[in-house]
C-alpha cells in the first residue's frame, strides 16, 4: 500500500527534547507512571500552555519521553526547561535530561496520519541531550549565543566547551544552571573526553622529556606525534585553490583565475560532490605549505592545486590532487593544448579528478561536465575577463561596471553564448537592487532580454534558470517566482552557495528571519569563507539590534580580510548605535577611504555630527566631492546631503543651502531616470527637509513608502518610516514623529542613514535632527527603553 504522506514547509524551530534516565531499568507498570507523570509537569509548564493555546508547539512522544517542538522564540523551549526543573523538586525519583537546539525541521503526517518530525533541529537537540546525565539541561552553541542576547540568562550559561557526537560531530555544549535548576557538574561524558584529553597531554610531555633526554645524549630522533584528530570531512569534498598564473605577461591572471572558476565549476555541478565556492578559496594561496589546515577550515578532504601558463594561442595547464590528511599526491598531469581547445582541458580535468574521488555522475551531469559553452575563443576570453571581475571580493560600481562590460561583449562575440547572457542577466539583475549600478529602467530591460535569450539558447542550462530567478527577485520583487525558480536551479547547481544566500535574502524580505538564518548556516556551509556572505548574515542580527551576535559575525570575517573597509564601517556604526562615540571614533580613524567607498565619509560624517563637532566632516567630504566619480551616480548628491547637515550643524546655513539646492538638483534629474528608486526618493526627501521644503519631503516620503511597504520588504520597507519620522520631527510634527518612532524601535529592519544601523534609544539621544522633540515626555519615555526589540524573533 502506497505511503500517504504529507510534507509540511521547512521552518526553523527551537525544540526541547526530554528523556527520561533510567527508563530502561523500569518495570512496565513504574515506566507508565514515569511518562504519564513527565506529561503532567510538561503540561503545567506555563510555555507549554502559552504556545499551544497559540497552536505554536508540537508535541513528539518518543517512548522514553518527549520532543517538545517550539514555533515561537529561542526563549521559549529555555523557559520551559527551567519551569519543569523546578517542578522536578517535588518528585525526586523522576528523573530528567533535556536537550535545547534551534533548526530546520520538516514536519510530515506519517502513515498513521500522526504528526512528525525530521531535521537537523531536532536530530541535534537530541545528540545534545544525550550528552548530559540526570538533572543536565544542555543548550547548543547556537541557542546559547542567542540566549546571551538578554541579560537574564547570562550567569547561567556555562560554557563546557565542545563534545563529538553521532557521526563523529563535533557541537558545542552549555550547560543552563543556577542553584536551584539544572546540574552544576560535568556530564560524564564530558569528563571522558576531559580524561582522554588529560592522558594525551602527559602523552605529549612524556614524548617530549624523552625527546630531549635523547638529544642530549646525541642521538637524532625525528618522530611526529599528532595529539588533537580533527572532525572527518566527507570523503567525496573538495576545494580548488586558486590557480597560479606562470605566464610571462602577469595580466593574463584574469585567465588562470577563469580556467580555475571553470574546474570548480563543472565540479560543482555533479550532485554526489561537495565542492567549496570559488568566493571562499580565493583566499589562499596557489601552493600553500599548510594543505591539511585549509582543508579542516573548509570543510573538505581533498585539494586541488594547478598553474596557468599563456602564451599566444598556447596554454599549459597543470594540476594536481591532494588528499589532506597524509598530503599524498592522488594524481597529477600536465596539459598542453591550443585555446581553441581550452574546454576539453576543463573537461578532461573535471572528470579526472571525479574518477579519482570515485563520484557517481548521472547521464545529463556527464553532458554538463563535458560542454562546450561557446565556439568563439575571443568571447570565451571576454567570458573570462568579465567572471574576474564578480570574483572580486567587493562588489563596488567598478567591478560590477567590468563585469557588465565584458559579459556584454562576450554575448555580442557570440550571440549564441547563453552562458555569457546569464552571466550577464545576473550582474545587471543583482546589481539593479545593490545600486552598484544605476538602477535606471534600461538596466532591468536588459537582464530581463538577456535572461530570456540565455534560456531560449539552452532551456536546462543551470546558470539560466538562476539568472531568471534573480530578476524576478532583484528587479521584480516577485518572490515566489524567484524561489520557484531557484528551486529548479538548485537540482542543476547542487553546490552553488548563490542559490541558499539568494533564498535567505528573500526569506529575510519576507520577515521570516530563522528561515533566512538557516538558509545562511546553508550557504556558508558550502562557501564558509565568504565575507560577503557573513556581513550580510551579520546584518539580519543588526536589524533586530542583536549587536554582540553582529559583531562575533563580523570578527569572523576579518580574520578572512583584516583591515576590511566595509566591516570595520559596519563595526562603527554599530558602536554609534550603541552609543559608544569613543569605539567608533577609533575604528574610524584608523580607516581611509577612496571615491568609492560611499557609507565610510557618510559614517565619518555622522560621527561628527553626533560628536558635536560636524564642523571636522566639510573638509572631509569636500574632498571627496572635488572628484565626483560618475560611476557613484546618484550617490554624490548623498554626500551632497551629508555636507549640508554638516554645513547647517556647524552654522554655515548659507553655505548648507546651496549645497542643498545643488543635491536636489541631481536628485530629481536621476528620479526621472529611476522612477521606483525608494532610496533615491527618501534622500530627496531629507534634503527638501533641509531646504525647509516640509510639504514636499513629506510627499516624498509617502511615494518611498507607497513603491517600497514593509508589507513587501521587511529589511528596507521601514527606511522610509524612518525618514517620515526625522521629516515630522523637523517639521514641529510631535504626534506622527513620536509615533512612527515607537513602531521603528520594535521593527527589525536596516536604517536609513550611514551604515544602515536601525534606530536605537542612542541614537535618539545623539542624533540633533530630533531635538525638537527633547522636551516631550513621550520621546523622553523612548529615551529610557531597552534598544533590544520587544518583538520575539518569528
């Protein structure tokens, strides 16, 4: 008989799982007693009772006790393991292990037409439990990061580093406990571990003494003694390091680069490989000397190293394999051939290096691994030096203009290239919502067409089908169609980390924040050093003003890129809006910033202004403005806005007047150019507010908020609630001012000014453009809340 199964969506849950100790050793009658007793203290639980009058919990008996599903907030399967540990007191004889973890779980109605549950939320809540003993209620590292967000719960956490479970997982384990809940000593399992790691230790000591002894006594001892095994990566996973250019003409690097993005990526498109992004092992070097610790940072077993060598027509290429725990050199070849056959080499190296690795390829992925994109050398070139330019580690209007530029003359080379009019269609599409480039209606018409041609050229071709589904996502908005076909691309892309950062970026505009988190904790597993993909899983935690977790997100990223522009902006923006003038000031002086780099003058600027001294931020940006860079488009005329706030502050009013009039004049030549530009209308909207323009900037920011609704986008909707707010306030508006702004300071969302930080109560104190409301005790009130949201994370 058929199977009748129904799949319920994948969401993100915080589960509870709760076993009872020694249930094994009960008679029938005791082990009835047990569960029917755990049931009654479960449902005293006054969580338990709160999410399920809300029909948020789902309740899993699993025999010897209970997995307890929770939809609400990572607080709540907390809350209810500290309420039914003090509920335990009364009956001693009853006893307990439980288990917190939050994650993606699926739910299902089984055969039996009973609910069920699968996912790693709840298969790892359950491994954490089992790694505690009687009275234990052990968190994962995730739940413990998020609990540490709210200062009650902080002196409970103890932190007891980190235990290998099923499957030879390493997780990390906090034990929740106080003095009158929890267990304050080691699980046993811990103190295993904590022994071994003892011996091994007085192992490494001993070997040591023994070792100098015999070196005193002249005799030449070389061993290696390995004390720490690292967590087995899977078998069938790699990385390719970059390849190194050897050609006599050094800007041939774009080539070697590209041949190495070309082998990556037919690799990655054979399902039963794990394949590391390009954006992740471009870090490394070409032949580093420490393979085994890029390999356990990444996540792999193997590597592949090679070199590029062009001259003329003639290219040599040479790889090698590498498997990283004993270094040993699994196989290697060198390839010479003409460029006209460059893709044979790509192809003849992919599958070899498949065969080594024993992967199984399907039929279709056997056609994929050995096509041909185009027949013109000079477009695959243009191909080439266009994918070095969206393998740079910024994405500014430069790289995004270069990349157009040569995937253009890539499609115009050959008109039949549908990989060059995807590639295309997705620089303009994902570049038409950053503003990288000027999101003109040109620009949408263009990677609309180019998505169109690319898909008519090659209907199955995975990059085609991504294209489409980021302009339905970055030029349309629709998302639903962008998932539907980013669903379809992720069967032809099975490691492509573009698919799940796309998919939390849509989740996250849908404000459906822990699915967009476990899309991230997706991407980064299959791209685990990708800055850009940690800032911006860094910016969901910024948006609910979860600044510590921000930040831990963002260190980890300079440790990838240290001394990066973008991340220590980010880290003083969050400093300002935490009201620490004196951090940001010092991670601002430290920094210099080229035409460019729009939010650091912006973020300078705004540090003066909230310092009291904006007078130091003219010089600053009217340096910046001499040169105008025409790529910045738009952007000029901000900093044009940043300079007359400045300008006004310091009381140069007449000299901020201009500077303003000359901003709106920009201003509204672009808006013609770029009707639905939500941004674009609530800058203008702030420097009509300057030129004391109250009735047009709040038209404006009416429009903003009319084309971009929260409804429709959860991140930047509130940006021009944010405006609307500073306009009212400037324009003596008390009521609409104080209200938007008690909405605001419950929203998630990415702010308005500078690096995008949310309003906080600090910020509201620093910031002059709300001085008129200083004085009503309702903005007083503001003043004195927590900057913490009060909204539980959905």
């Amino acid at each position: 008989m058929a199977d009748v199964k129904k799949e319920i969506q994948l969401e993100i849950a915080h589960v509870l799982f709760i076993d009872i100790v020694g249930y094994s050793k009960l008679s029938v009658n005791e082990q009835h007693a047990a569960v029917e007793k755990l049931n009654q203290i479960v449902r005293r639980s006054e969580q338990f009772q709160r999410a399920e009058v809300a029909s948020r919990l789902l309740k899993i008996p699993t025999g010897d006790g209970m997995a307890l599903v929770f939809y609400t907030s990572p607080e709540a399967p907390a809350l209810c393991a500290v309420e039914i540990s003090r509920a335990l007191k009364e009956y001693p004889r009853l006893q307990l292990r439980m288990g917190i973890h939050s994650g993606p779980v699926s739910g299902l109605v089984d055969v039996n037409k009973r609910a069920n549950l699968a996912g790693a939320g709840i298969n790892m809540a359950q491994r954490v439990m089992d790694s505690g003993d009687a009275g234990h209620i052990l968190l994962s590292k995730h739940v413990a990061e998020d609990l540490e967000e709210y200062e009650k719960w902080r002196p409970l956490l103890h932190d007891l580093g980190t235990c290998e479970v099923k499957h030879g997982v390493r997780v990390g384990i906090t034990n929740l406990y106080d003095n009158e809940i929890g267990n304050s000593q080691l699980p046993k399992k811990l103190q295993a571990v904590k022994r071994h790691r003892a011996r091994m230790r007085w192992a490494a000591m001993t070997a040591a003494l023994l070792a100098l002894a015999a070196i005193v006594a002249g005799i030449a001892v070389f061993s290696r003694y390995r004390v720490r095994s690292t967590m087995a990566a899977p078998e069938k996973s790699i990385a390719v390091l970059p390849f190194e250019n050897l050609s006599d003409e050094k800007a041939n690097a774009y080539f070697a680069d590209g041949i190495q993005d070309e082998i990556l990526t037919r690799l990655a498109k054979i399902s039963d490989l794990k394949v590391i992004s390009r954006t992740s092992t471009q870090h490394y070097k070409s032949t580093p000397q420490n393979v085994r610790e890029i390999a356990k940072q990444l996540g792999v077993a193997h590597i592949v190293e090679g070199s590029v060598q062009k001259s003329g027509d003639a290219v040599r290429v040479n790889v090698q394999l590498i498997k990283a725990e004993n270094d040993a050199h699994l196989w290697a070849d060198t390839f010479d051939r003409k460029l006209t056959d460059i893709f044979s080499v790509e192809s003849d190296i992919a599958k070899s290096i498949a065969d080594q690795l024993q992967a199984k390829l399907t039929g279709a992925e056997q056609q994929i691994v050995s096509a041909k994109p185009t027949n013109s050398v000079e477009a695959y070139d243009a191909y080439l030096r266009g994918l070095a330019y969206t393998l740079r580690a910024s994405n500014n209007p430069s790289a995004a203009l270069g990349a157009q530029k040569y995937f253009r003359e890539a499609a115009r080379l050959d008109p039949k290239f549908a990989l060059g009019w995807a590639q295309l269609s997705i620089v303009d599409s994902r570049n038409y919502l950053t503003q990288s480039l000027q999101p003109t209606v040109a620009l949408r018409e263009e990677a609309r067409l180019a998505t169109e041609t690319a898909l008519n050229l090659q209907p199955e071709l995975g990059e085609a089908i991504l294209a489409r589904g980021s302009y339905y996502y970055y030029c349309l908005k629709d998302y639903d169609a962008a998932v539907r076909y980013f669903e379809q691309a992720r069967q032809l892309l099975p490691n492509s980390s573009r698919i799940p950062e796309s998919l939390a970026y849509i989740a996250r505009k849908q404000g459906q924040w822990d699915r967009s988190e476990a899309y991230f904790a997706e991407a980064e597993r299959l791209d685990p050093r990708n800055v850009n993909l940690l800032i911006q899983h860094a910016i969901n935690d910024i948006c609910h003003r979860r600044f510590r977790k921000a930040l831990r997100k963002l260190d980890e990223a300079l440790n990838i890129t240290p001394d990066d522009l973008n991340i220590l902006v980010a880290k003083a923006g969050i400093a300002q809006a935490e009201g620490d003038l004196p951090r940001a000031s010092a991670l601002l002086a430290q920094l210099h910033f080229t035409a460019e780099d729009i939010e650091g003058p912006e973020t300078q600027a705004y540090q003066a202004i909230l310092e009291g001294r904006p007078a130091s931020a003219i010089p600053l940006l009217k340096n910046v403005l001499s040169k105008p860079d025409p790529a910045l488009g738009y952007f000029n005329a901000v900093l044009r806005f940043w300079l007359g706030w400045a300008q006004e502050a310091a009381g140069d009013k007449v000299d901020a007047q201009q500077t303003w009039q000359q901003a709106r004049e920009e201003l509204e030549t672009f808006l013609k150019e770029q009707p639905d530009n939500f941004l674009l209308m609530s800058n203008l909207a702030l420097v009509d507010l300057g030129l004391g323009d109250k009735t047009a900037a709040l038209d404006l920011s009416a429009r903003a908020m009319a084309v971009n609704p929260v409804e429709k986008d959860a991140v930047t909707g509130p940006i021009p609630l944010e405006v609307l707010a500073r306009v009212a306030a400037r324009a003596g508006d008390s009521d609409r001012a104080i209200a938007t702004l008690e909405k605001l300071l419950s929203t998630p969302y990415n702010g308005a000014l500078a690096a995008g930080m949310p309003l906080t109560p600090a910020l509201l104190r620093l910031d002059p453009m709300f001085d008129p409301l200083r004085q009503d005790p309702r903005f007083q009130k503001l003043l004195a809340a927590s900057a913490a949201p009060k909204t539980a994370d959905k």
